[in-house]
C-alpha cells in the first residue's frame, strides 16, 4: 500500500522513441507533480496538476505531455526521446488546500535514452 | 527570478560532530521552508519544515533555524551518525503549487 507509486522503476530506450511512466497516489491529495533529478542532483519541477487541471508547466518540451484522469493518477508521456531526457523522474503529490504542502514522493523512474 | 542556493554541495563531518547546511532565497512571499533527505537510489524525504512565523524548530537531532530578513535558513545535525549520510535538499514556497529546491548538499559522515 505504497502511498505514491510509479512504474516502471527503470526505462532503457533509443532515441527517439516514445514512452510513458504512471504514477497513482492513495492518500486521497488534490495535487500531484512531476520532477525531474538531473546528474547533478538538481531537482527541478515540470508539472503540476490540481484537482486534475494544469496549474504549473515549467517551460517544458512540448514532447513531454502529462495527462491527469483523475486526481489520483498524474501520468506522463515522452515522445522523441532525446539524450538529455536521461534522468530520474519523480512522481510527487501533496494536499495544497488544506495548507499541508508536505510533498509525498514516488521511487522514482531512472530514464536511460540510448 | 525564484531561486533557492544551497551551500556547502558537500559536507564531509566526523561521526559525532554537527553538520550545517545553509540556504538563501530570493522569493520574499516564500512562507514555507522543508528539509528533504534522499539517501542513494532513495526518494526524497521530508525530515523537517518550517513555518515563516516562526524562527527555529528542533526535532530531536535536526534543527531548522529561519532569518526572513536576511532570507536565510539554516539545517543543524548534532551528534552525525553514519546513516545521517544522504543527499540534502531545502526547498521555499509560498503555499501554492511549486517548490523551489535548492541544489543539494551531499552528506558524509565518516566512522
């Protein structure tokens, strides 16, 4: 009963090909997010979505398309990966409305393009 | 615009001495400050926060300390043990729907 759960947990793949990670959250938040871990570490939003509806897109690809069917469920979709799409991404979700913006994070997807 | 700078990016400590990792922003609405470990191949975790109204909360061996107008805020470690080991992240926000996170401070603490 894992709170915030992504799959797959490693993705190794060409060059431009395109590829989806899922995420689902059960503790019931009204938001959900996407970040992505660099070499370096470096933690740096994409998304995020509340209550299903776009709030922040942080100058992201236009290859990048996350999609939201529901507040439990935040997925995100890679066409035409390119080298520098490598990295960690993280699935993330919180409960803004109650002023609780503790951020609950997934494992982590280890994005390898080839 | 937003940033978060985070210094040291690393941080080598004797086990039993306290570690000290400091962060500035730049966001002057920014009213809430947590303190996320990531042990390797691990997620972030959330170890502290703190509140723009307030100046400092302890939780047993960690501490938070915040200067709003200086901008400042400070992570204590006392007593370092070897499992304190992990990466470090502060992060500022203003209770909306984005954190800022500064760029990680990578703990060891050597036996």
């Amino acid at each position: 009963d894992t709170a915030v759960s992504q799959t797959p947990k490693y993705l190794v793949t060409q060059m431009g090909n395109d590829k989806s990670i899922k995420c689902e959250q059960n503790l019931g938040h009204d938001t959900m997010y996407w970040y992505k871990q660099d070499s370096k570490k470096f933690l740096k939003i994409m998304f995020s979505y509340n209550n299903k509806e776009l709030i922040i897109n942080e100058t992201v690809p236009n290859r990048f398309s996350p999609k939201s069917p529901d507040k439990a469920h935040l997925n995100l979709h890679i066409n035409s990966l390119e080298l520098g799409d490598s990295a960690v991404y993280f699935c993330a979700s919180s409960q803004v409305s109650q002023n609780n913006e503790k951020l609950f994070f997934g494992s982590g997807t280890q994005l390898s393009v080839l | 615009g937003e940033n978060v700078e985070q210094h040291p990016s690393t941080l080598s400590v004797q086990e039993g001495d306290s570690a000290v990792i400091k962060c500035t922003y730049s966001d002057s609405a920014s009213n809430y400050f947590p303190w996320y470990k990531q042990e390797l191949g691990k997620r972030p975790q959330l170890i502290i926060d703190i509140r723009s109204n307030v100046g400092e909360k302890k939780d047993q061996r960690i501490a938070v300390t915040l200067n709003k107008t200086a901008k400042h805020f400070s992570l204590h470690i006392t007593e370092t043990q070897p499992e304190d080991s992990a990466v470090y992240f502060c992060a500022g926000s203003h209770g909306t729907y984005k954190y800022i996170f500064g760029t990680g401070t990578r703990l060891k603490v050597l036996a």
